[in-house]
C-alpha cells in the first residue's frame, strides 16, 4: 500500500468514525441516564435524512436552514419517542422499556416503508460536498472533510453542554441518582427529555451525513450504521461520552484498514464489527472507559 | 409552617406510615425518633414528594403539598437531605453545591450562601474541587448537609444526619443542626439517635410501626420513663 492510498484510508476511517461517533453519543447518553438501550435510536438516524429529504423537496430552502431544521425537528420527535414510549415506563421494571424500544423500532421502520415507500430515494446532495480536489496525491471530496470537522465541532458542542453547562450538571446528576436529583430541584423528566432531544439531534446529523456520503435512502438505511453505533459505545464504555466519540472513531478506523490491508476480507467488515462487540464483551465488558455501574438497591 | 394530617402511605403493598399527624413550626426544631424501619423515612420521603402512594393531607406554608413533584417542592422552600447522604461521587464538591442552587437565579444570593455554607463547614472549601466520593465519611454529610443549605430552604428536612459518624462528629452535626436553626431555618429531624435528637429539639415525635406512639417537648420525652426505656436504654450517657 503506497502512502497516498494509506493517507486516503486514513481520512476515510476518520470520515466514517466520526458518524460511528456522533451515533454512539446517541445511545450512551440514554444509557448512562435510564440504563436503557435506546433501539429506535437507529431509526431517528434514518428519520433524520428522511426530514431533511422532505423538507428540502417541499421548501426549498437554503441547505444549511434545510439541515437545521431537520436536526430540530428529528430532535422534537426523539422527545416525543421518550414521551410516548418510556416515561410511562420510568416506574416499571427496566425490561419493560427495553422491549417497548424493541417496539418502537419496529413501528418506526414498518411505518418509513408504509409512508415513504420501501424504494430508495436518491438523497439531494448539493454540488460542494461531491466537489473533489487532489491535495498532494491524495484524492479528497469535500465531503470526506466536511464530516469530520462538522462532526467534531457538534462533539465540542455536546461535550461544552454536557461539562459546562446547568443542564449538563443535572445530566451528570441524574445518570447518578436521580431521587437525590430530584431532592436537588432537579426537574428530571424535563432534563431527559432535553436528553432525548440532544441525542437525536446528533442522530439525525450522523443519518444526514451518512446519506450524503452513500445518497440513498431507504426506511432501513439506520439499521447497521445503528447497531455499529452501539457497538461503538460499547467499545468506549457505554454511558460515557468521550468513551462513545473514541469507540467511534477506533471502530470506524479499524473496519476501514480491515479492508485497506486485507482486501479479501472486505465482505466481512459488518461480521468483523460484531467480532470485536463480542471480544470487547468477552475481555472488558465495561469498555474502554466504562466504570462499573453499581446497581442501586 | 408543615402540617402532616392522618398521612397514610402504602409502600411496597405495605402499610408503612398509618394516620401519622404532625406539626413543625416555624424556628423550631422538630425531631422524629423510632427504631429502624418504623416508617421514619417514608414519611419523609413522602412530604418530599418521592412516594407518591401517600392519602391524607401535607401542607407546607399553609398550601398543600401532597402531589407535587419533588424538584416543585423545594422550590417552595422545603429542602430534603436524604438518608445515606447520597452526595454524587463523580462530581466534585463545588459541583455537588452547585446542584442543591440549581433552580435559583439569584446569583448574589446563592454567592452568599455558598461563603455561609463555608463558615459552617470550613472543611468542605479545602475540598471544594475535590470528586465528592473521595471525601471521609464525616465530610461526605457536612457536604450533604451544605447540598441542601444551599437551596436556602425554609424548612430543612435532615434524615439520619449522624448515621455512621464516629460520636465526636455526631456531637459536631448536632451543634451544627442548632446553628442552623438559630439563624432562621427550621428543622424537621429524623433520628436513630434519640438522645442526641431530642437533646437539641423543641419538639418530638416519637414513631412505633408507623404510629406516633409519643409526642412532646424534647426535654420531657428525653426524661420520659417509656422513652428511656424503649430508645435511649444503654445510650444513655454515652454520647
């Protein structure tokens, strides 16, 4: 392998890690707060490039108020997916929500096929990201760029909301204990749902730049980007974030140079992802940053 | 200034609190004694808005109180330090202050508060970016104590302020208590330390399966024959 095509696969890994990661933020924050694996996580991925398809098939609108929107709203119906299918939970034991999340996977994919139809839709992408430059000897798209960065900073974004921030605070809170929280004048639903609401945003950010990079969309398209989201927050420890973003991108990394370095193999990156979710279970089940949960009595 | 009437709370399929009525007024302080699992906790945990299986009436400044949510409720004023201390141990101190001023806005006065709180535990400011779990167990209920201070609360509700506290401190957080309570909040106290409780209370009550068995002046019910018999027994003297 010549150090062009390594320098490509190096910026390739970082592109698809950093969508891994934006996902995985999804699923540890809900985890760290209800102990809860949020399944339909995978489908606001999806809805997220739906909405903006839609949005921007009926308004119009400039891209980047497109996308906004779209992240908004896909984040209101993550709120509403709480609302609806967990908080009446909250009191029940914990496996009652797991399947209602198992539930409201299935309803959501079933619905996407009934509404937007089983076909593929071509995704609208707007000509600078395909755009395409040789920087040295390596062949770049905008977009192999864009969605680092741009995932970066939402990451910057979350980990200022999370660390900095009262809302944050309360986050930490609660993923602790939430009576004492609730002792605090913490509001605990509100902050869940604000919990919620954040995850799928990003969610809808990672389905959105995912349909840019392989433009079509289908109302399973959340599936394996989601199950390998949640592989990555495993791999980092499920309920931390740093431990979702480094997860993220070592996994995107890994299956990249799995196909880079054994091309024969390639046909296996999807199996290759399930091996290291089971060796990671095997060898170091709380992850790489993961600490023990104590269950509370 | 908080008015329990015939509370009955269901907890568990359990009777756990039956036709409890009390009374705290304001600047006093009150203490509830009772062996272990007599339902103490629960009646706390049932004014704060945490059990929610609870009929009879609660009133808090005159308004009642039974149904609203926990976080409503401190914003009234009545601020809970639950039983075990339950600081959070991933944050730091400063950070665990933090969250008992969390829905005040008053900047000014939550600075205050937080210079009184140090006065009162001049320990806790040496510790202030210290993770909450790595403090003794001493420092983690002055932390909780200070945790639920810092909400300013009208009426502060101190479950089990001493439990595990070498008898040196426990002296220490009942002279703080009485602190407290002098300069202008009262105290509902919950104790299995009834002598040292009803020592610093005007008021007790005494819990027995869920009943108020005896109530009175601390003073009284500490020289009280039943009391004696029932509670204080080897205590007596000892701390």
């Amino acid at each position: 392998m010549t150090w062009a095509v390594f320098a490509q696969n190096i910026v390739n890994g970082i592109s698809l890690g950093s969508l891994y990661a934006l996902v995985a933020i999804g699923y540890t924050m809900v985890y760290g707060i209800l102990r809860l694996i949020n399944f339909a996580h995978s489908d606001v991925f999806m809805l997220g490039a739906y909405m903006l398809f839609y949005i921007d098939f009926m308004f119009r609108l400039p891209w980047w108020l497109t996308f906004v929107l779209a992240a908004v709203l896909t984040g209101v119906l993550g709120i509403t997916i709480e609302r609806v299918a967990y908080r009446p939970l909250r009191q029940a034991p914990r496996i009652s929500s797991l399947i209602s999340a198992i539930g409201i996977s299935f309803f959501i994919q079933n619905l996407g096929l009934v509404v937007f139809g089983g076909r593929p839709k071509p995704f609208p992408v707007p000509q600078f990201f395909s755009q395409s430059y040789m920087v040295g000897s390596v062949y770049m798209a905008n977009i192999s760029w864009v969605v680092p960065v741009f995932s970066g900073l939402l990451m910057l974004g979350l980990t200022m909301l999370v660390y900095r921030t009262k809302v944050g605070l309360a986050m930490r809170a609660i993923s602790h204990d939430m009576d004492t929280s609730s002792l605090m004048s913490v509001n605990v639903d509100g902050i869940i749902a604000i919990t919620f609401g954040v995850g799928s945003a990003l969610a809808a950010a990672g389905g959105i730049m995912w349909a840019l990079k392989y433009p079509q969309i289908n109302p399973l398209m959340g599936t394996v980007p989601g199950i390998k989201a949640f592989i990555a927050a495993v791999l980092g420890g499920i309920g931390s974030i740093p431990g979702a973003m480094i997860g993220g991108m070592l996994l995107g990394m890994l299956e990249i140079m799995l196909v880079a370095l054994m091309p024969t193999l390639s046909g296996f990156r999807d199996a290759f992802a399930y091996l290291v979710l089971i060796v990671i279970l095997l060898a170091r089940p709380t992850g790489l940053l993961g600490r023990e949960f104590r269950e509370k009595v | 200034m908080l008015q329990l009437t015939d509370v009955n709370v269901h907890y568990g399929g359990i009777h756990a609190v039956k036709g409890v009525t009390m009374h705290v007024s304001p600047g006093s302080i009150v203490t509830l004694i009772g062996a272990n699992g007599a339902g103490k906790s629960t009646i706390l945990r049932a004014v704060s808005g945490l059990v929610r299986q609870c009929t009879g009436s609660i009133a808090f400044l005159g308004r009642p109180i039974l149904g609203l949510r926990p976080h409503d409720i401190v914003k009234r004023g009545l601020t809970m330090s639950p039983e075990g201390r339950r600081i959070f141990p991933n944050l730091t101190v400063k950070e665990n202050l933090a969250l008992g001023s969390y829905s005040r806005t008053d900047r000014a006065g939550v600075a205050d508060d937080e210079e009184r709180v140090f006065r009162l535990f001049p320990r806790l400011k040496e510790r202030i970016s210290q993770p909450g779990g790595t403090l003794s167990g001493g420092e983690q209920q002055m932390l909780a104590v200070a945790r639920a201070l810092m909400s300013r609360p009208k009426l502060l509700m101190l479950d089990e302020p001493s439990l595990g506290l070498a008898p040196v401190l426990t002296q220490e957080i009942f002279e703080i208590i009485t602190t407290i309570r002098n300069e202008g909040t009262t105290i509902l106290l919950i104790e299995q330390n009834a002598f040292g409780a009803l020592s610093i209370a005007d008021y007790g009550y005494v819990l027995e399966n869920g009943r108020i068995a005896l109530e009175g002046p601390g003073k009284e019910l500490l020289g009280s024959q039943a009391v004696q018999g029932a509670y204080l027994g080897a205590r007596v003297g000892v701390v």
